[in-house]
C-alpha cells in the first residue's frame, strides 16, 4: 500500500519567515495531493491540493509544488503568521482509489 | 458554508459496549468516509461509502465496524464490540467526486 513520510516533524519559524513541508510517496498511481491544516483539538482543514497533471498551484500566501518522476511534494507558506501555528498532514489518493493516505504530520510553530 | 456536522462531540463507552457515532454529511456530496485519529498521530483512513455500498475499507475495518445511511441525510459508524484500543477522535468526511474532502468536527470516544 501508499506509505507517505513527511518531513520535518516540527517547524519553528519566525513572524513573517517562510515555511517548507515536504513529503515523499511510494505509489507512482497516486494522483491527488492534498494538505490539511489541523489546530488543536479541531478537524482537519482542507487548506490546498494539487492534482498529478500539475506541477503548482498557490493560493494567496501558501503554495503546493509535486513532482510526479521524484515522488515528494512540498507545502510554501510564505509571510507566515502567528495563526498559522497548528499541525499540517500531506495527503495522497490514488488514481482508483478513495482513500486518503496521510503524513505524519508537521507542528509549525511561528513566534511573533 | 455547509459544513459535515458529527453528533455526539464525546462519547464514553465501556469495553465490549455498542457504539454509534453519527455524522450528517453535506448535502450533495455523494461520497462518505470514516477516519481515525488517536491522540497525537495521523489521520487513519477506515471506510468510504458511495452508491449505497462500501467502495473502500482498510485493514482496521474488521466485522467488528459497519457503516449505514440510514436516510437522506445521515451516515453513522458502529462499533458492536468496543475495544480499549478504539479509543480515538473518529471524523467523518465527504466529498462531492473523491478528491476535496471536507472533514466534521470529530467524535471523541473514551473506551473504559
């Protein structure tokens, strides 16, 4: 099955700083990756995703990059803010699939 | 914005006790899924539903887990036999095609 390693676990940056998650796949089938955004104690929050016939997508302050021949897709936010604090999971489905396969999850942290 | 709501917020069971968790997707999406997440680890894919049927289940998925859409509008997860090892958050989700799914805010079950 899908295995999905993100990386860094945790991520402390400062007020205005960029940040970069990484994941990597082991299913070339794979075809949608999305990334959740979670805060303490409340539900995923589906916040960018970006499909296998792309190669970037961005959206105000954050983007998504993939590359389909590597397998790894990264999270940008750019500009970052104290409300930006929380845990982000990548995802993968794959092609004939429904199910989504997530990271392990990365604590970003930003310090005013 | 329509939301996937989950009712109850927390529920407390006893060993071996039934469960059932309630989930009210959004209205005209077609597929519906199951996730866990135990406290502090990533989100565990379990079930998705589409058509009536089960289109997806993983390997934590046992006879011991059923899922039904009992109505137009409710999608429930029982557990007949509970575990102490199914304590976890349990989020429903669903999506209107397989990709953008859209998480509620989770049950919290504490088997004793």
């Amino acid at each position: 099955g899908e295995n999905v390693e993100q990386h860094p676990s945790t991520l402390s940056v400062q007020e205005g700083d960029s940040a970069v998650i990484k994941c990597t796949y082991s299913d070339s089938a794979s075809n949608y990756f999305p990334w959740y955004k979670q805060e303490l104690g409340k539900r995923p929050q589906l916040i960018i995703d970006i499909r296998s016939n792309v190669g970037e997508k961005k959206d105000q302050r954050i983007a998504v990059t993939l590359n389909k021949t590597a397998k790894h897709f990264s999270l940008h936010i750019t500009e970052t803010q104290p409300e930006d604090s929380a845990v982000y999971f990548c995802a993968t489905r794959e092609t004939s699939g429904s199910r989504l396969t997530f990271g392990e999850g990365t604590q970003l942290t930003v310090n005013p | 914005e329509p939301e996937v709501t989950q009712t109850p917020s927390h529920q407390v069971t006893q060993m071996g006790q039934e469960v059932i968790l309630r989930c009210v997707p959004i209205s005209n999406h077609l597929y519906f899924y199951w996730y866990r997440q135990i406290l502090g680890q990533k989100v565990e894919f379990l079930v998705s539903f589409y058509n009536n049927e089960i289109s997806e289940k993983s390997e934590i998925f046992d006879d011991q887990f059923s899922v039904e859409r009992p109505d137009g509008s409710n999608f429930t997860l029982k557990i007949r036999s509970t575990k102490l090892e199914d304590s976890a958050m349990y989020f429903c989700a669903s999506s209107a095609n397989r990709d953008e799914q859209y998480f509620g805010p989770g049950t919290r079950l504490t088997v004793t």
